[in-house]
C-alpha cells in the first residue's frame, strides 16, 4: 500500500503509475532516505537538477557502492558475482577510464553501423512470424527477442544458447527477488561466458568479442576477468533495457490512437518520438548505486560519508521545473536533454545501438501493422516487478 508519502514498491498500483508518488516526492522532499526493495535504504534523488549533478559528481563512487549494493556472496572476493563486477560501471577514474577506452576501441560507431542490415533483417523476420495470428504479446514475440538477437549477434553467442541466456539474464536482474535462484544463475552465466572467450580465443571471429580480446592500447589489455565483467554487463544491458524502449514505446502510441496515427502520418518525426519515450517512461527507472566518498550536500540535504545514494531516473525526466508540460507525451519535443541513459562519465556505452535498435523497429512495425491495436485495456496491462527497470510484463496487441 502507499500509504502517505511512503511507498511500498512491490505494491502493483505503485508499479502501474509511480508518477504520481514521484510529484509528490519532488514537490514534498526531493532528496529522501527509503527503504529500496531489496531492504537496502538508500537516499534517493528525484528532481532534474540534483539527480544531473549527483550522477556527474566525482565525490559519489561506483567502485565502492559494489560492496554495499549487493548480497554478502559477492563481496567473497572471488566468487561468480565478484568476477562480475569488474566492468566499467562498477569502477571509477582510473580504473573507469581505462576499461572505458579499452571497450570504446572495439565497440566502434562502425561496428555498430555495420550491424544495420542484419538488424533490419532479424526484424523483418520477428514480424514475418507474427504473420497469420489475430493477436500476440508484442512484448514476447518482437521486443524482447529483437535486443536479444542483436547483442547475441554483437557478441557471437550463437542462436541455440540464447534461451538458456534470457532465463539466467532474468533472474539475474530480479536480484534479491529471485532467492535461491540467483547464484546457481550466476554461475552458469559465468561458467558460459569463460567458455565463449576461450572459443573465440582459439578461434577469432569479426565479433565484438574478437574485438574485445584482441584490444590493446600502448601494452594495456583487459584481463580475463575484466574481459568476462564485460561480456556479462553488455549481455544483461542488451537484454534489458531496449524490450522496454520499444515495448513501453509502442504502449504510449497505442493508448492514445492520435498519437500513433501522427507519427505514421509523419515518420520524420520518429527521432524525436524516441527520445520523448525515452524521457517519458524510460527503461531505467533508477541509476545503479553509489556510495558518497566524503561529506557532501545534494538538494539541501546532507548525505554522510559511506551513505548510498539512488537517482530516480524516471522522475527527473518528469521535472516540470526543467521540462515544460512535462506530463505531456509531445512526439515533436526538441528540447529533451533527459537522463534516461544517464549522465557524466558512466553514460550508456549502448545509446546510439539501442537508438538504431528503435528505430528500425517502429519503423517497421508501423509500415507492417498500421492497425496494431492494444487488446485489453491499457489499465489491465502488467508491469514488471523490481525497481531498477521500467517495462511492461507482457503487451497483447490486436494486429
Ligand atoms: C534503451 C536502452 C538503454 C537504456 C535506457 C540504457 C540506460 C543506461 C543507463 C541509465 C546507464 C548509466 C547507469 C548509471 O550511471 O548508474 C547505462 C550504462 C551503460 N549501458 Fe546502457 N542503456 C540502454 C541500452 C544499452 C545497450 C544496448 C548496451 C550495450 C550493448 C548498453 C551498455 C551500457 C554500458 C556498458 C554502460 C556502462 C557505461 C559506463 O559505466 O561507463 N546499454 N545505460
């Protein structure tokens, strides 16, 4: 129940529209310390301002929030989860710098590019086998598997693996939510990386993993362990994140016919639409984790060294003192500098794939299915549970 300016974050009113509790907390206390679901409390950071200077500020560390934002089994210094979290986003400069360099040299805008026609095509074929049925679950059937697909293509995990990959991923991020499930997942998750680097080791391919093995930059390279960190953060972020960009995406066209008939009716408008799903109800709903190093005052409050600190993404982007109208879908909005893939020096490696991502599948799922229609009522749909991710469990549409 949401009881007062309290929230309970498990309560499925609170995930069906938490924008509502998210007004309430900027008006009303922007910068408060709650109780996350997984029992952690944590200050969190809600309005535009503060949540873009928290995310750039120096003094909030990534490295050590690892320890704190997560099960006592991944503080053991080498279990699975420790192996883990030596990627980018569990670090900060120098550490962060180097292993941001190193990735940046493999994962090119060229590569990216050159996945475009293999990415138009893995679309065309999702919306081939739609073919024939009255109605689907758009979340199953197109929005989950196009990322999967892509990032599996990326990194040459070849096709029979990837159900086994979406289950671990799963789990994985559910967290604490998943209970006994969790290390087993994380261990076969491990145990399946370290095996694909020593394939590709033996045998190179043009993958991004060739590329990642191969990177070296004045005698630096990434180590084993920060190679496998690597593999296993693009694969949980190619997983997650962009379902919920074209999942929630085609959800707001949808609910309101006017929009969707606008953007078909004007296709040039398609960037600006993204960005606006992106800032309107993002896939992330929160930052990941960060610990404050030192004393420090954000919003007017004071935050103590060693306390937690989570930004509420989705909020921000709804802060009418920085976005005009701001509980307004506007497909045309050109001023939109919203945080949805975060901000400062841990930005989203993945925005321009997962923009491209998009773009080719609005792109054909309108031109497919202009009468796409939602099946039940947009009040019946489910969200998925857990905090750190904004999507719908599942998305029947009429075709
Ligand atoms: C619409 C889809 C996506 C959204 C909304 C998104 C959002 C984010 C956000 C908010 C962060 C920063 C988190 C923080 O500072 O706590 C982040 C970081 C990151 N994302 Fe994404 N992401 C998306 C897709 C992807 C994809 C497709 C990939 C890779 C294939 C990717 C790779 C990464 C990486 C590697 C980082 C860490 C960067 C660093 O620490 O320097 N993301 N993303």
């Amino acid at each position: 129940m949401t009881r007062g300016l309290e929230v309970d974050f498990t309560d499925p009113a609170f995930q069906a529209d938490p924008h509502p509790t998210y007004a309430a907390w900027r008006r009303t206390g922007p910068v408060r310390r709650t109780r996350l679901p997984s029992g952690l409390s944590a200050w969190v950071v809600t309005r535009y301002d503060d949540a873009r200077r928290a995310l750039a500020d120096p003094r909030l560390s990534k490295q050590s929030a690892f320890s704190v934002g997560s099960s006592e089994a991944a503080n053991r210094a080498a279990s699975p989860a420790a192996i883990l979290s030596r990627h980018m986003l569990a670090a900060d400069p120098p550490d962060h710098t180097r292993l941001r360099r190193l990735v940046s040299a493999a994962f090119t805008a060229r590569r990216i590019e050159s996945l475009r026609p293999r990415i138009e095509e893995i679309t065309r074929d999702l919306l081939d086998a739609m073919e024939g049925q009255d109605q689907v679950d758009l979340i199953d059937a197109f929005a989950f598997p196009l990322p999967i697909q892509v990032i599996c293509e990326l990194l040459g995990v070849p096709p029979d693996d990837r159900d086994a990959f979406r289950d671990w991923s799963n789990v994985i991020v559910a967290g604490s939510q998943s209970g006994s499930r969790l290390e087993p997942a994380i261990r076969a998750m491990v145990g399946y990386i370290l095996a694909l680097i020593a394939e590709r080791r033996a045998t190179p391919g043009t993958d991004l993993l060739s590329g990642l093995i191969q990177v070296r930059d004045s005698a630096d390279q990434l180590t084993e362990s920060e190679l496998s960190s690597m593999v296993f953060l693009l694969l949980i972020a190619g997983h997650e994140t962009t379902v919920n960009l074209i999942g929630n995406g085609t959800y707001l066209l949808l609910r309101d016919r006017d929009q969707w008939e606008r953007l078909r009716a004007e296709p040039s408008l398609l960037p600006t639409a993204i960005e606006e799903f992106l800032r309107y109800e993002g896939p992330v709903e929160t930052s990941t984790f960060r610990v404050a190093t030192e004393d420090l005052e954000i919003g007017g409050v004071t935050v103590r060294a060693g306390d937690p600190v989570v930004v509420m993404l989705l909020s921000a982007n709804r802060d009418e003192a920085r976005f005009p109208d701001a509980d307004a879908l506007r497909l045309d909005r050109t001023q939109n500098p919203h945080l949805a893939f975060g901000h400062g020096i841990h930005y989203c490696l993945g925005a321009p794939l997962a923009r491209m991502e998009a773009q080719i599948a609005f792109t054909q799922l309108m031109a497919r299915h202009p009468d796409l229609r939602l099946a039940i009522a947009a009040e019946d749909l489910r969200w998925r549970p857990g905090l750190l991710l904004r999507g719908l469990h599942d998305l029947p549409v009429s075709l």
